[in-house]
C-alpha cells in the first residue's frame, strides 16, 4: 500500500498533489503520442492529478496530449497552463486562453500562468487574468519564473495580489530560491512549483545521490521528488514521458528522510548563504 501523496492548498483553498506531472516536450512526436497519453493515464490513477502544461510545449501538441488524456474523467483532473509573454496584452491573453481551451478539448483551465515576464505590462496581464476568472475561463491565475523583485511589482498592481501560485527551476542541485523567494511565497500562502525537478536528468547521474539512493533501496529521481516533497509549500510536476517512470515517480513518496538524511543531503547540496539570481531554463 502506498502512503497517501501530501498535498497543499492555494490561497483559494483547493488543494491538490504535491506531485503532478509535466508534459515538457510532449506532443512533438506523434509516434510517442500513444505512449504519452498512457502515461498520464497510468499518474492520474496513482493519484497524480495536477497535470501541468502550456501554449509553448510543442506549439499547442502538450495540450492536444493532455486533453486526450484527460477525455471521460476532467473533473478529477487539476489543469495547469501558461501563456507566453508575447501573447500576454490584453486581449492576447484572452485569446491563447481560447486556444488553450481548445486544445485541451475543455471549459476551463484551473491555474493559468504567465510564462515569463515580457513587454507588455504586468497590469495588462492581470486585467486579462481577472476577465478571465469572471468569465468562468480560468480559476486562477499565476506566473512563472519570477523572482522576489518580479513578485512584489506584481503584488503592487490592481488585483496583483491575487496571485495563486510561482512557477521556478527548483531541485537539489538548483535550491537558490530557498534564500529568499521560497520563505517570501510561503509567509503569502502561495506555493511554489518546481518544474525540472530532477534538473533535466542531471541528478540521475550524480554519484552522491546514486549513493544515497541504494541506501534507500529507491532510484536517484526518487530521492531527488522526495526532497521536495519535504518542502512545504512545493508541488514538483516531473515529465512522466513513460507508464514505468509514472510509477516511479509515484513510488517517491512513500520515502520519509530522516534528521540525518536531511543533514547528509544539505552536506552535498548546499542550500544558498545569500541572494542569488533566479535560474532558469
């Protein structure tokens, strides 16, 4: 039997999975369509179900995966997209939204991020974001990849504060938001998503943690999402490209660290001793 996965909750008080699933670089390959789809199926019946996404991930080809994927059973599904920068005025926002819906073969899409900041301004951005809460389009909206300056302008302009969620580059070997950005979200109840949580691959190879993890008896990626399962406030949303990886994924949170587990892991993982710069990928 597996423990229950964590969750947490967004400021509107729906709470979801502390792990989800991301879908970067699906959709791009329709010979691994199949594939994909299964896999998405496989994490939503391991309890996996917020299913991140966005406009940008094979220019619409994510979303077509999910939506197939999510066919039948929408209303157990927690559905996270963005909208690139450069379609974020106004009333471009609106309309890859529609696009977005579209694709995802559904009436609303429950968070909807901002990219990236761009050109046009954050004000302009969030009006977009509230037309579309009133309209029933979207549930909530959030952004992406920004840092604390990035989020208090945010919070300044008219209905910024409503900002539900921060998506960043987090994992063991990128922790620079633990400095600053990490504690500013948490004291405002927004959680911060992790996306590339097993840094692109990286920390499969690691020798460290390969060590850590056969003292486990669990893989490298297991060790590395159950790291931040144990940071309050974050929901990583690894690809799960593959049914097998979907249940390793799922497996990870069955690992519970101990004190010193937690000590050796910041030994060979240092969290920041000062502001560093927001990575991105």
């Amino acid at each position: 039997m597996h423990d229950p996965i964590p969750t947490t909750t967004f400021p509107d008080g729906r709470t979801v999975p502390v792990l989800g699933q991301g879908t970067w670089r699906m959709g791009e390959n329709r010979a691994r369509a199949a594939e994909e789809i299964r896999s998405l199926q496989i994490g939503l019946d391991l309890g996996m179900t917020l299913i991140d996404t966005a406009e940008m991930y094979g220019d619409g080809g994510a979303e077509r995966i999910v939506g197939e994927a999510i066919r039948g059973r929408r209303d157990e599904v927690f559905i996270v997209s963005k909208v690139l920068p450069s379609n974020a005025s106004r009333s471009g926002t609106v309309a890859a939204c529609e696009r977005s819906l579209k694709c995802l073969g559904t009436d609303r899409i429950d968070l909807y991020l901002l990219h990236w900041r761009g050109v046009y301004p954050l004000a302009e951005t969030v009006a977009a974001f509230e037309t579309l809460k009133k309209a029933g389009k979207i549930a909530a909206w959030g952004v992406s990849n920004f840092d604390v300056d990035d989020m208090e302008e945010l919070e300044a302009v008219p209905d910024g504060s409503n900002v539900a969620a921060n998506q960043v580059l987090y994992n063991l070997a990128r922790r620079g938001i633990e400095y600053d950005l990490l504690p500013w979200c948490r004291d405002r109840g927004v959680p911060v998503m992790a996306y590339s949580p097993l840094d692109e691959g990286r920390l499969l190879h690691n020798t460290d943690l390969i060590h850590i993890a056969k003292a486990h008896q669990a893989t490298p990626a297991q060790v590395a999402l159950a790291f931040l399962k144990s940071r309050p406030g974050v929901i990583s949303i690894p690809k799960t490209g593959s049914a097998e990886r979907a249940h390793e994924n799922r497996d990870a949170m069955d690992i519970h660290f101990t004190a010193e587990n937690v000590a050796e892991l910041d030994r060979l993982f240092p969290p920041p001793r000062r502001k560093m710069r927001l990575e991105v990928i």
